[in-house]
C-alpha cells in the first residue's frame, strides 16, 4: 500500500522542472592609458554555475538602452569598448529563455577596464 503512495509523489517530483538561475559579477578593475579616454568592458560567458564549466559560444552581450553590442567567442570571451559613462550590460543565449538574461550595472571612468563574468542559468527536468 505505501509503494503505491510513494510511486505518484516520486514521479511528480522527478518531472518538476530545475532552475539554476544566472548570475554576474565584477572579477577586477583597472586604468589603462591606452584607452586614450576610452573604457573597456570585457570578460568571459560561462555555461554554468562558475568558472569550472564551459566557454559559452555565442551569447549576446549588449548595453541596454544602445546600439552597442557584440557576441562572446568559442573561449566565451568579448569585449566592448565604449565611453566612460553609466551602464546596464545584459548577456543572454539567442536559444535561451528569457528567464535567464543576466545583467550587471556598471560606472565607467576615462581610461578604465573592468572585467565581469556572465554564469548562464539552466533548467533541467
């Protein structure tokens, strides 16, 4: 009789969907002069919870509210030059739900460089 309870409970709970949700983050800031007043944001895309998992090949990366915006690589690296200013940076897979945007807000000076990770969330069923 209990196998019978059991069964239904532990199907129902193995279908229930998982989500590990994204999340971003600052790893350093630095001046550069040759950025002739200029600033740089660049970093890497993870598919994953943190820097063990994969390269994340072609995420989108763009600043919210411009036209400016670029695609990570096959190490999962990108880099957007820009001037120094306030920024929304928002990173998302063209196959991902929409769930998973990550964003990160970030102030910029002249000359300065700050490098920032995206972890891409999941879901698994």
């Amino acid at each position: 009789m209990l196998a019978v309870f059991l069964i239904p409970v532990l199907l129902s709970s193995c279908l229930d969907p998982y989500y590990l949700d994204s999340k971003s983050n600052i790893v350093k800031r630095s001046t550069d002069t040759a950025l002739n007043d200029s600033a740089l944001i660049y970093g890497t895309v993870f598919d994953g919870p943190d820097t063990t998992s994969f390269p994340f090949l072609g995420a989108n990366i763009w600043l919210e509210g411009t036209d400016i915006k670029t695609t990570s690589n096959i190490q999962g690296s990108f880099n957007l030059k820009v001037l120094p200013d306030t920024y929304s940076v928002k990173c998302l897979h063209p196959n991902s739900e929409e769930r998973f945007t990550m964003t990160l807000d970030i102030s910029l000076s002249p000359n300065e460089k700050v490098e920032i990770q995206f972890f891409h969330g999941s879901v698994s069923e």
